[in-house]
C-alpha cells in the first residue's frame, strides 16, 4: 500500500485506517509516487514508524508515462534502506545488471515487471525475466 497516497486525517483517511486495524492484516508499504532517494527514504521511514515493520517494496518512479523505476535512483535508495535494517523488495525492471546490483546491496528479492503498469500488454520479455530468475539464484 502506497504510504503517500493516503491522509492520516479526515474522514476518508480515518475510515481508511480503521479499517486496517479492524481487519488486522499485515500490510506491505511502498514508497509509490517517489522520485528521488530522499523521497523514497523519508517515505520508508515514515512506514516503519507507522507499521511498525522493516519491510518496504521500493519504487523509485524515473517516468511518469510509464511508471518505470529510475534504475540510478533505485540502486542508492535501496543500498541507503539496507543499511538503515530494512529488508528492501524493489520494484524494477527486468535488466539484468540492475537485478545484480541491487541484489549486492542487500535486497533478498527483486519484484520486476513484466511491463509498463496499466498497460495491459501481459508479460513482454520472458527470456529477460527467466534469465534474471535464474541469475538470481545462483549468486555467488
């Protein structure tokens, strides 16, 4: 769930948030609608404190068109995260140079895309996500 996109105050905000502690779920936050590693870090910190959890899904948008991560931006938020005890899931695309760097800065897992959000053009590039799978799994 995007931390920023939803108010604390106000009716809706407060209704929203109820509704999270009534239903007692474990919510997954995310820096969503972040554009810089300051963005993104202070967004997390804002999680962790509000959650009560060191885990975030990274997203670091570089284009509004397509949403796709800022791979630049990506790599120094998430190494910055790590080092702060987060366990960092980043939402990435499916390079595999940028799968390896992330994964060396600490991230246990990547979450990469299959292609632009909202798209609706299903999985673009199978051998780049099969590859990076298996890259992936074999870190040395």
């Amino acid at each position: 769930m995007s931390v920023r996109r939803e108010s604390a105050g106000g009716k809706t905000g407060d209704q929203f948030w109820s509704l999270i502690r009534e239903l007692g779920v474990t919510v997954l936050p995310n820096t969503a609608g972040c554009k810089s590693v300051r963005e993104a870090v202070t967004t997390a910190k804002l999680a962790r404190e509000l959650f009560s959890t060191p885990w975030i899904k990274l997203e670091v948008t570089g284009d509004e068109h397509t949403l796709q991560p800022d791979p630049f931006e990506l790599v120094k938020a998430a190494d910055e995260l790590c080092r702060m005890g987060f366990t960092v899931f980043p939402y990435t695309t499916d390079d595999l140079v940028l799968a390896r760097r992330l994964l060396d800065v600490g991230c246990p897992l990547l979450m990469p895309w299959g292609a632009p959000i909202g798209s609706g053009q299903g999985l673009l590039n199978p051998y780049a996500l099969r590859t990076q799978i298996g890259r992936a799994s074999c870190r040395e």
